[in-house]
C-alpha cells in the first residue's frame, strides 16, 4: 500500500477474509495474473494443516475451487490494474502495473 501511496495511484482495498471472492470473480484474476494458477495459492502452515498436496492444485478450476473454501490460502496482496494482475510479493512487483 505504502509504495502505491508513494506513485500516488488511487488504490481499493478488498478485505477477502470478511468478504470472500467468489467462483467467477477468482477466474477474473487467475486470468489477469502472468503466473500458472498454483501461484495463487499460500502454500503455508495452514495448507499443510489440511493435510493438502500441492500437486493437486495447479489447474484454475483446482485453485478456485480450493480458495472458495478456504480464502486464507490466497496469495496476498494481488494488486490489479488495467485488466493485469500480479502477487504483490515482492512488493516491487506492483510497480510493473503502473507502466
């Protein structure tokens, strides 16, 4: 937030863990994004406390479904602009957005 703020580009914040993304909304972004779909997915504590296999979840329609159910295991943050996306880790990386 503070680098966008920096390049004073107007930013929206979407709090998915009290207002979840939906089916179509996640495919939108999948789509936006220059990364294969399993880069989308926190692959952290919390995934190996569902006892989850990464190679299970490399497809869109996999990721989807598996971030409906469990949005804490997204990416984050996911900056969007202009109909591109990226993970925004590094932080940096939201700045190829602004060209």
């Amino acid at each position: 937030m503070a680098l966008l703020e920096e390049h004073t580009v107007d930013v929206d914040v979407i709090e998915y863990l009290s207002t979840p993304l939906n089916r179509s909304q996640l495919l939108e972004i999948l789509g936006m994004l220059d990364v294969e779909p399993a880069e989308l997915v926190r692959k952290d504590r919390r995934f190996d406390e569902l006892q989850l296999d990464a190679g299970s979840y490399v497809t869109a329609d996999a990721v989807v479904d598996l971030l409906v159910a469990h949005p804490e295991l997204m990416q984050r943050p996911i900056a969007v602009r202009d109909g591109r996306a990226v993970i925004g880790r590094p932080s940096e990386l939201v700045l190829g957005l602004l060209d």
